[in-house]
C-alpha cells in the first residue's frame, strides 16, 4: 500500500520521481548540471518523509559549473 504525504501529496515514489533523468553527459552537453540534470535540487524520501535538498554542485541554480 502506498500512502502519501499530506503535506507533498506525493508519494514516495512520485516524490523520488522529480529527480533528473538525464545522463550526465548528455547534461554537460546541454550545459545543465550533472548532478541534478539541471533541476536544481535533489529528491528524496524514506517511510513517508519527503526531502528537496539544493544541488552541492551547482548550488541550486541548475546550471553546469564552469571550470577555468
């Protein structure tokens, strides 16, 4: 049985789903984030707690760093 969260009304996998799906050089390649494929934030959710953290990579905005 799968119940959802009230406060996301999401379930755990709806809530996981959110994550980009992008491989991460097809990311570099559009010039988004690795980590995140350009979401900006991270999903996760373990027994009904659901949590969105910033990207440590990109810091949240999504984008691919620029390496000099």
């Amino acid at each position: 049985m799968t119940t959802k969260n009230p406060r996301t009304g999401m379930t755990d996998q709806q809530w996981e789903a959110q994550n980009g799906a992008l491989h991460p050089d097809t990311a570099r390649a559009r010039s988004l984030c690795w980590h995140c494929s350009g979401v900006g934030a991270l999903f996760t959710a373990f027994r009904g707690e659901h949590v969105k953290v910033n990207c440590p990579d990109c810091k949240g905005t999504g984008k691919a760093r620029v390496t000099v």
